[in-house]
C-alpha cells in the first residue's frame, strides 16, 4: 500500500523521538563540514594497465569488517592486481600483503557510506542496496545521515516525488527540529527541496505554515552550519519573492533571536527588491532601522551596505562573517 504523508510524519517524529532517547533534549547541532560527491566503482586499475581478464588465474579469500570476499589475482610484469566483483573494487601492489592493504584502502570508503546508512536506518549490517530502492520514511530518515551525499541523494530521490504532497509536511517537522545533532544537514536538504515550495504544498495554509517554518528557523538558529540558515533567507527572498515571504524576512529581520537569521533576512531582502521592486521603500525603511539599532555592530553596517545595493540596483557586497564563526 503507497504511504501516505500522515505515514512520512508519523515515521519521521518516531525517528526523531527516538534519537532524544539516545541523545536528550537540546543536543547541539554537528557542524558536518563539506559534502564529498561520491561515486562507485571508481576507475579501472587492471584497465589501466590492460590487464586481461584471462590473466586472473588465481584466487584468494579476503576479510574485511567482518566479512569474507573472492578475490581474483593477476600476476603481471607491473606487479599483482586484484579484482573483487562483489564490491567492484580492483587494487594494485607489488607483493599479495600491499595489494590487499590497498585493496582495503579502496574499498573504505564505500563501505563508510554504507555503515553510515545502516546507523541512520537502524539496520544491523552494511546497507548493500540502492537508496532509490528505498521507502519514502526511509529517505526522509536518510535526510538526518551524517554522510552529506547520502542525505543529497536521498533529498534528490525526494524531491522527484515532492509534488505528490507526502512529504511536505515532514520536511515542515524538520526545519522545527531542535534536536537532533545532524539536523542542520536535514534542514539544508528541506530548504533545497523547498525551492519549489509553491509546488508541493497541498493549499494554501501548508504554504503558510512552511513559510512560517522557514522564518522561525531563521529566528532561533545559533548557528549557520552547512549554510542552511543562509539557504534559508534565500529560499524566502530569491525563490519564493511573494507577499507572505516578503512579511517572514521582515519579521526576522525585527525579531530574529540569533544574528544568523537576521544576516540571512538582509541578504534575503537584496533579493526580494530584485524580484519585487514594489517593496523596496519598506525594504529600506526596514534595513534602516537593522543599521541603527541591531545589536550585532557587524550587522549594523550590512543593513547599511544593502540599504546602498538595493539603491543602486548594482551586485551586493559579501555577507559579514560573525564572531566565532571561522574558528
């Protein structure tokens, strides 16, 4: 039976209530650093050396992370090769003990992906299937997975099926979430997602509501890891440029708790006026106010920056790095 979004949200808040049992209320966000793309099998060796698949000949049992593998070997004039079809890995190495420590080099890799798909799934051995294969609350699930191109590519398998409607609201869950320690990974995939929020919301007040999700993130976020904060202001002022996106910036512009927020709304805003010329006289007002009175010095003179930018209609300046931000 094809789930439903009352199934996705069901089995995302269990999978959230489960990582506060492991890890309690009010655990602080992991900075996840950089997405490394990833990409299997990775280029021949053998073919390299135009080893022949005849020249094979022999084979040898190999043990790794607990498992045992074939793996075929070719004894040549440029040293051993070995071949394991099982995980479409090959090595190189000029005795058996190197090859193999190089064979298991390159396999790493593949099979870190793997465990980190099995620990945000709850599987008890290495994931070994694809994640398209997957069900929708195990995509969504994979969303929080501490490998960022495992959470791309279940955000992409997502987004394929997002106009359908069943994971809007989960992925409004989400950018709520103030728990788990991976979430800023999750958040950042939403927002992706959200890019086309018009589409795959239902009516109108899931519109409303993942707008308003958007804005209360932006506000209470103490941290801009993987960029999601910034994506966020984006989404609102570049891809979305409505009315209600325009009241969500300005709103956390005023009221955001976080200096975060408040840069994203700024940079948001530079947006919106290039979308929505009609509100750059409030956007200004609004920016005025930020230059004068927001409490983060920084900020103050990127309100004022803009304020010029938006004048202008010239390319806005870089955004301030905050204190404590680069460390």
């Amino acid at each position: 039976m094809p789930h439903t979004a009352e199934d996705v949200l069901t089995g995302l808040s269990q999978f959230l209530e489960e990582e506060r049992g492991r890890n309690g209320q009010g655990t602080a966000a992991v900075r996840p650093g950089h997405r490394r793309q990833f990409s299997w099998p990775n280029r021949s060796v053998s073919a390299q050396y135009h080893v022949r698949a005849s020249e094979f000949t022999r084979k040898i049992r190999w043990e790794i992370h607990g498992e045992a593998f074939d793996v075929a070997v070719a004894e040549t004039p440029f040293g051993l090769f070995a071949k394991c079809d099982a995980l479409k890995a090959e090595a190189k190495g000029s005795t058996e003990p190197q090859l193999l420590k190089n064979l298991a080099q390159e396999v790493e890799p593949l099979f870190a992906r793997q465990f980190a798909i099995s620990r945000t799934l709850g599987l008890s051995r290495r994931f070994e299937g694809e994640i398209h294969e997957l069900d929708p609350i195990q995509l969504v699930r994979l969303l929080y997975c501490s490998d960022r191109d495992v959470a791309n590519t279940a955000m992409t398998n997502i987004d394929a099926h997002a106009k359908s409607g069943i994971y809007t609201a989960a992925l409004i869950k989400i950018l709520l979430d103030e728990t788990h320690p991976n979430r800023r990974i999750a958040q950042w995939c939403v927002l992706d997602i959200f890019e086309d929020l018009p589409n795959i919301c239902v009516n109108d007040a899931q519109m409303s509501e993942a707008i308003e999700a958007i804005a209360a993130f932006m506000k209470r976020a103490p941290d801009d890891y993987a960029r999601a904060v910034y994506k966020a202001g984006d989404v609102l002022g570049d891809h979305l440029a409505s009315d209600a996106a325009a009241e969500a910036l300005f709103d956390v512009l005023e009221h955001g708790e976080q200096p975060f927020g408040r840069r994203s709304a700024i940079h948001g805003l530079i947006h919106l006026c290039e979308w929505l010329p009609q509100y750059k006289d409030e956007a200004v007002r609004r920016l005025t106010a930020a230059a004068d009175g927001d409490p983060e010095p920084l900020l103050r003179d990127y309100a004022a920056n803009t304020i010029r930018d938006i004048e202008e209609g010239g390319p806005h300046g870089p955004e301030p790095v905050l204190p404590g931000e680069a460390a």
